[in-house]
C-alpha cells in the first residue's frame, strides 16, 4: 500500500509516468480530492490551452486527380522495356542501340522528350554527363550520364526539388559488365516511378522547378547523382529537397513477409555540414531530430500518408541502411535536404545476383518478383509529396526563439515573406518525445508570435501557409 501521507499529486504522477491505476484504497483525505484532478490516461502534456490538433494536409482535387493517374500498368510497361536491355550496369556497352546502359539511356531520354513535346514548353530534357576515369569500380574511363526531365516554376523558379532513381544495374560481382543484370527493382521500380510523373507532370505549372532525374554510376560509387549534386550546388542553385527513390517495387520480404501498404523513407539526423558551432546549439537546444531531412520525412508523412495514397510511410531515423548508401547522400553532403524511399521489406536473393537457380531457390532482380500495384502506390507517396512542397511558399528562413529572459512564454521570430502567394504562417509543436508535429495555431501575416507555451517543454516550428492552402515544411528556431 502506498504511504497516505504522499500527496495525490505525486500519486497521480507515479500512476501516469508507469500507467498505473491508483490504489483502490486510497486515504479518505486523499480520495475526496480525486475528482478534481484530471484522470492521467487523458491528461495531455505538456499541456497547452492555445492551438489545435494539427490535422493532416489533405489533397485537393487536383492533386488527386494527378495521384488517379499514376498507372500500375505503365510501371510494368517501363521496367519489362528497362529490363530487356540486358545489362544496364555502367561499364556496359554504351552505342550498341539494344544492349546495355547506352540503349538503355536514350531509350529513357526518347520517352522523357515524348512527354516534353506535349508539354507546351513546361518540360525540357538534357543528358549531362563527364568522362570518369579509372577510379573505385571503375576499370576503364566510363561516361556517366543521367537523364533529366526539368519543369520550370511558374511563379517561385529559383526554388528547385529533385526526384532521382538509378538506371543502372549490377550482379554479384560489382565489377561484371558483361553479365545479364535485369535491375527490375533494383531500381528500375524507381526509374519508373520516375518516368511515370514525368508523364503525369508534364502537363501541369508546378509554382516551383522540378527536377526529374535517371541517374547512373549507383551501383558504382553513386557517381551520377553526386555529378548531378555538384553541378547543382557549383551553380549555387536553390534545391530545398531531394526524393530519392530506389527499390520500391516490391512488398515481399526474404522470409515471405508482405507490407504492401507501407513505404520506409530514410531521414539523416544533424547534417554534416553544419558548422560546428550551429551542430553545438543543436544539441544544447534538443534539436538534433530535427534535421532539414527529418522535417522533409515528416512534410512527407503529413502530405502523403493517407486515402488518396493508400499508404503509410514508415519513418526510419537514419541515413540509410547499414553500410548501405543511395543517391540521396550525395545531395545531403552538399547542405541539401534528401531522403531515400526504400520498401520496408527486402528480399536479398532478388538483389546484386546473378541470375541462378540454386538449390531450387531462384535468384537475380527478375521483373517476376515486383509488385506493379505497391510500386504505384510508392508513386503516388512520392507524387504527392513532391507536388504539395513544389506548390507551398518556400520554408520560412532565420526562424529563431527569444532567449534574452527567462520566461514561460516563448516568442518566436522569422523573416516574412513579401511574396503575394504567402497567406500567412504557423507555429507547430510537439512533446520532445513525440515523433510528429501535433499541435498548430495559425499565428496570420506575420514574422512573429508570443505563446504561453514553454520552449523548455516541447519542440517547436514554423511553416508558411500559400494562398492556395499549401503549407511547407516547418523549421524549427534556434535560440536569437
């Protein structure tokens, strides 16, 4: 029994913090008092009498227009045609017009310019490249060359976001060109998918660029995107997120287990390239989850997981898998905020392998082992993230928390933007502990806000709000 002479506020603070029940025997003293305390197993805190329950960005009707579009059976069509080249590995042939990584990439550029002739002028399409001499699995200088569809902003093209899947295949030898490598999933699944908004964007006016690339040398050294990362960065372009997609095609893992309505998105926590006076203040102030690339992961959950999409994603709190990389960090060792969609369940003998049968199990990255319809749906994550961040303002800059006093109430502060397309901003918060944003208030026109809410209890941000209803992903402030 507990010591009736603890207060009721220490019993109902033990009872929440292990959710327990209260003793039934409480002291008569205690127990008249009971009801005046709030039952712990709907207590919210830190609490808060400001703001609401944020609720989900939902698509409008032209966004779910563009996500009804995107088609399981042109995926099929793309990846059976990529995988018919043989090998796309990047040493491979690269003039024969029906074998290898060559066939491969003006196939791409052909379909990518059939979709840019019908988009008025919006789309371009262009195949930079650069000769890579002998280098880490590289055995003889090799062009890298991606293919990339471009719709300029209608109203903001300064502001640039990036979607990427790799064309180029290998087997179990990384260093075998010669070796039929089919690449089904592995990332033709991404290449399609990347092919597919490619169509379906083409006729639309996204308010920001978009960038649409098939890029090579992955499985090399992640040569191309890091090409494509450089060119971007040495012409100081403006790219506020980076989506990588790559191996989304199937939902069957090794052991036969199946999740074909889940999509994992890989976030990096504190960015390397901060300096370390910024990586400092980060971990004095608790915002090392809070990275550019997790608020991108949570944009993404918040836009994407839903009715429309028919999916959840799952967000994983790492760069990438173990030992393992992906286009997306070449863009994050430039400053840029990226993360990678990977399908939740991997089936290794269908990945890096020679094609073989060996003791009745088949191997190699056959197009019989995707999934057309989960790597659709995989389409339609990325689709409506990519569309909701291309059409919200851009993300609020010099966000920062008042430090100057002590206070229970915070102040926060941000640069306003002058821009006719920016209906107003708002403050987001969550417990420390919570994963996601689940607090907002609508704070109107304005670079600054005072809440009594303590920025000692919860984690902070701010979002623009567009005139169109479109909201960008929130930064978190540091202290001013």
């Amino acid at each position: 029994m507990l010591p009736s002479i603890l207060p009721l506020a220490l019993l109902l603070g033990a009872a929440c913090a292990n959710q327990l029940l209260l003793p039934r025997d409480l002291p008569p003293a205690v127990a008249a008092n009971a009801s005046t305390y709030t039952d712990c197993a709907n207590a919210e805190w830190p609490p808060s009498e400001v703001g609401a329950e944020l609720v989900p960005q939902a698509p409008d009707d032209e966004l779910k227009e563009m996500l009804d579009a995107v088609s399981a059976a042109n995926i099929e069509t793309i990846i059976k045609k990529l995988v018919s080249f043989g090998t796309r590995h990047s040493m491979s042939n690269q003039t024969d017009p029906v074998r290898g990584i060559g066939a491969a990439r003006d196939w791409i550029a052909s379909e990518m310019r059939k979709h840019a002739n019908a988009s008025e002028g919006r789309m371009t399409v262009s195949v930079p490249g650069y000769v890579q001499g002998v280098a880490s699995r590289i055995l003889f200088p090799t062009k890298i060359s991606n293919v990339l569809a471009t719709i300029k902003g209608s109203s903001d093209p300064s502001r640039v976001y990036v979607v990427t899947g790799h064309y180029d295949t290998r087997v179990s030898d990384v260093l075998d060109y010669t070796s039929d490598a089919p690449g089904a999933n592995d990332d033709g699944s991404g290449v399609a998918l990347v092919m597919e908004l490619a169509r379906i964007l083409a006729s639309k006016s996204p308010k920001a660029t978009i960038i649409l690339g098939a890029v090579a040398g992955e499985e090399q050294n992640l040569y191309g995107s890091t090409f494509l990362a450089q060119t971007l960065k040495n012409s100081s372009t403006n790219v506020e997120a980076m989506l990588n997609a790559d191996t989304v095609g199937s939902s069957t893992g090794s052991r036969g287990q199946r999740d074909p309505f889940t999509i994992r998105v890989f976030a990096q926590g504190p960015p390397l390239t901060e300096s370390s006076t910024t990586s400092s203040t980060r971990l004095t102030i608790g915002g090392e989850n809070d990275s550019p690339a997790r608020e991108l992961a949570r944009f993404s959950n918040e836009v994407a997981a839903n009715d429309a999409t028919g999916m959840n994603i799952a967000i994983i709190y790492r760069l990438d898998r173990f030992l393992r990389g992906g286009d997306h960090s070449p863009f994050l060792a430039q400053g840029y905020a990226a993360v990678r969609y990977t399908e939740p369940n991997e089936n290794y003998d269908h990945q890096h392998q020679d094609i073989r049968i060996e003791n009745g199990t088949q191997y190699g990255d056959l197009v019989d082992y995707v999934d057309f319809e989960y790597n659709a749906r995989v389409g339609k994550v990325v689709l409506a993230t990519l569309w909701s961040i291309a059409n919200a303002p851009g993300q609020p800059r010099n966000v920062t928390v008042d430090t100057t006093t002590l206070s229970n109430d915070s102040t926060l502060k941000w640069i306003r933007s002058s821009g006719e397309d920016v209906k107003g901003y708002e403050v987001v918060w969550r417990a420390t502990t919570a994963p996601l944003w689940d607090r907002v208030l609508d704070v109107g026109l304005t670079g600054k806000a005072t809440l009594p809410v303590s920025k000692d209890n919860v984690i902070f941000g701010v979002r623009a709000v567009g005139t169109n209803g479109y909201k960008s992903p929130a930064v978190i402030p540091f202290p001013g």
